[in-house]
C-alpha cells in the first residue's frame, strides 16, 4: 500500500515539540511548512533552527496567530495542520490563541486534518482538575469545541 504524502503546516515549528515533529513530517517525505513569526529577526537560534530546517526541505512561511489573513494563505498551502503551541507562555496562557488557527483553517475550507496543541492528559478527563491546571484544560475544551463546531476533521493527541 502506497501512502500519500500530505503537505503539513506546522505552527510552533522552533518549540520544544514543534521542531521535532517538523524533522519528523520531513523524515516521512511530507511537504512541510513552518509558519514563523515575521518578529521572529531577533531571536538568533531561532533563526538558524530555520534555516537549518530550510536546508533539510522545509518551506518557510511568514505568518502569525495575530494576521487572520497570514494565517488563511498559509493554511491554504497545506492539507494538514498541526499546531505545536506551548500551553503557557512566560505572558500568559496561549492556548485559546487556536481559536485564530479554528477560524483561518475554517475560512481556508481545504484542510483535511487539524491536530491542536493537545499534547498531554486529555483534557475531556480533567472536568474535576485543581487550579492552577484546569485553566488549561478548559481552554483545550474550548478549541475543541470549536473544532468541533467548525466541522473540520481533527484528531487528539493525548498522552494517558
């Protein structure tokens, strides 16, 4: 059986599981491209992680969960969207900044998978959690829910 090969956008591509799962997408033979913030000039070893992924294949894409229509043209290259994102940042909680990602991959109307920054307990387990944890089990509800609502095809990725 001959699988065929999909063209991934990966968001959060120079984190700790994001770069991974770009060498991953590569190792397989997938198309891949990695949004990347157009601020991102002034983070040195971010920058060379790019370049080095550039070098291996990858497709370099300038966009941010904060340019809805960055977003959209960059969706719009791929089949597949994952979403690498920390669940908190130094800031604050980023989780719900998928909710940009739910509206882009919605309007694009072409994506076949999206896999939301779920990586860990599966928070449909978590009704019961203790703060300060449940904040971020609840704001993994609320993307799905509007993943859910917005009728694209998802998958979860939990670690029980």
């Amino acid at each position: 059986m001959i699988m065929e090969k999909s063209k991934v956008l990966i968001v959060g591509g120079t984190g700790y599981l994001g770069k991974r799962l770009v060498k991953a997408s590569l190792a397989v033979g997938h198309q891949t491209y990695v949004l990347h913030r157009p601020e991102i000039g002034l983070d040195i070893e971010k920058i060379q992680m790019l370049f080095s992924f550039k070098e291996q294949g990858a497709h370099l894409v300038s966009g941010s969960l904060d340019d809805h229509q960055s977003l959209v043209n960059a969706v719009k290259l791929v089949d597949v969207v994952i979403c690498a994102i920390s669940s908190v940042h130094l800031r604050s909680h980023q989780i719900l900044l998928q909710l940009k990602l739910v509206d882009a991959i919605k309007e694009a109307g072409n994506v076949k998978r999206f896999l939301p920054s779920e990586f860990g307990t599966d928070p449909a387990k978590m009704e019961n959690a203790m703060e300060p944890g449940k904040i971020t089990f609840d704001d993994k509800m609320k993307v799905r829910k509007a993943t859910e609502e917005g009728g694209i095809p998802f998958t979860y990725v939990s670690a029980n």
